[in-house]
C-alpha cells in the first residue's frame, strides 16, 4: 500500500493502525515470520505472535537498506 499526500497529513499515523485492523496471520504466516525474526536476531515476544509485521523505515533509507543489505546482509 503507498499512501501519499502533503506532510502531516497524518499519513504514518493511519498506516501503523492499520495492523489492528487487518487480520491476524495465519499459523503458517506467522510461522514464516518468526523464522525471519529469529534468523535476524529479533526478538521474539509471544502477544504479537499472530499480529502483521509493520515497518517504518527512514525517508533516507536506500533500497539496499531496506531489503537488508550492507557488509553482512540480514533478512
């Protein structure tokens, strides 16, 4: 989804309540991202097992960044 408009807007806003109003992933999805999760590092925390991912990354973020690329590439 690409939300676009002047700055605020309220743009970042509706798109991090988004999540609670999608819904919740499936055991399979939710196991796929846990791998994920696990693999970069993160952590795990069990009341968010099922809930979307949401990301924010930084206007300035290059594309390399946002698939996890750099000296050592993570997921």
């Amino acid at each position: 989804m690409l939300l676009f408009g002047p700055p605020g807007t309220g743009k970042t806003m509706l798109a991090s309540r988004l999540t609670s109003i999608q819904p919740d992933m499936t055991e399979q999805e939710a196991l796929e991202c846990a791998a994920i999760k696990s693999i970069s590092g993160g952590e795990f925390v069990a009341q968010d097992w099922c809930r979307r991912p949401f990301r924010t990354p930084h206007h300035t973020s290059s594309a390399v960044a946002l698939v996890g690329g750099g000296r050592n590439p993570r997921p």
